[in-house]
C-alpha cells in the first residue's frame, strides 16, 4: 500500500483548480504523466485517448473562441490545457496495442456502435489516469467541460478526427482560486455489498 503522503497528493489534498501561478510546466513532467496513465488498464488494450496539448499563445487563440465565458480567463491563463479527445478509429491500432486477439480490428470496425461505446469508456479510464498521473508529477488540474466541442473538433482535430471529450487545465494551483471543497458521500449511502 502507498504512504498516507502519496494517498493525500493523489486524493485527499487533489484539488480542482481554477488559478495559476505564473510558472510553466515542462514538458518532461508532461511526458511522464502521459507515461505514468498509459499503463492504466483499457478494454484490450484499446488506448482510444488523444491529447493536445495547447501551450502557445497562438494556440491558447485558437482556442479562445470554443470557451464558455466562465471557463474562458482561467484556461487562457493556465500554463496548459490538455483537450482530452478519443480516436474513434482507435480500432486500427489494435494489432499492435493488442496481438493476442487478431480479430480485435475487425471487431469494432463492423460495429460502430461498439466502437464509440469503447473509446468513449475507456478514453474516460485514461484521462482519469491522467489526472492522477498529473497530481503524481506535482501538478495541479482542472478539468472542465463548458466548451464547444464542434468548435474543438474543427479547429484542432478535422484532419485527425480525433474527438474531444474535455478539457484540463495543467499547471501549479494558486489556492487562492480554490472553491471550498464540495461534499463527498460515505461509503453508505451509495455503495452495497452482497
């Protein structure tokens, strides 16, 4: 089992932020969270998601106009925002991401209906690793949806056809910006053993 330390900066402490401080992140740490989530378990294997990192100012532009006015100053100053998208053709990775099942391809190929139903479950399963694997790295995030995911998809994905999901914002919190933190449910109220 993980430290009390460990436990806390992946839960307890792990907050959804919505200031930054002025200070980049490194592409290393970027990298090694992406490394640290791709070992997170998907459906054979399948890694349907996709991350854009927009960093620029250029791309921070292309973006502006897709946001929802309350998302809109803190994505702008976030050092990062990763658009969390799914490969909808992640099916045609499958004989590399998953050789024991040869008719893994040709399974979501003949079904699109399954296909979408996978990359939306399991590109959620990584970007949820995603988060952690952040929080491991010291970072701070804040996901969010109020965007225009058409907006996203043409302006970043229509050669890819990558599909956006969400949005998180990377970088080291202000706690300054913090919103008290919401109730939680106990085990009780929302669990069942049988």
């Amino acid at each position: 089992m993980i430290n009390e330390d460990a436990l806390n900066v992946l839960f307890h402490d792990g907050r959804t932020h919505n200031a930054w401080a002025d200070k980049p992140v490194p592409d290393e740490l970027l990298k090694k969270a992406f490394d640290l989530a791709k070992m997170g378990p998907t459906s054979m294997n399948c890694s349907p998601m996709r991350i854009l990192f927009v960093r620029s100012q250029g791309a921070k532009e292309k973006l502006r106009p897709a946001m929802a006015e309350g998302n809109l100053a803190k994505t702008m100053a976030a050092p990062a925002t990763a658009i969390i998208a799914n490969d909808p053709k992640f099916y045609e990775h499958m004989p590399f991401l998953f050789p024991p099942f040869d008719g893994a391809r040709d399974l979501f190929a003949k079904d699109a209906d399954l296909a979408k139903e996978t990359a939306v479950r399991n590109g959620n399963l990584q970007a949820g690793y995603f988060i952690l694997a952040c929080r491991a790295m010291g970072l701070d995030c804040g996901p969010m949806s109020g965007f225009d995911k058409a907006m996203v998809n043409e302006a970043f994905f229509s050669e890819s056809g990558f599909k956006a999901n969400f949005l998180i914002n990377i970088g080291y919190g202000d706690p300054a910006g913090l919103h008290p933190r919401g109730p939680r449910f106990d085990f009780d109220q929302v669990c069942e053993i049988i």
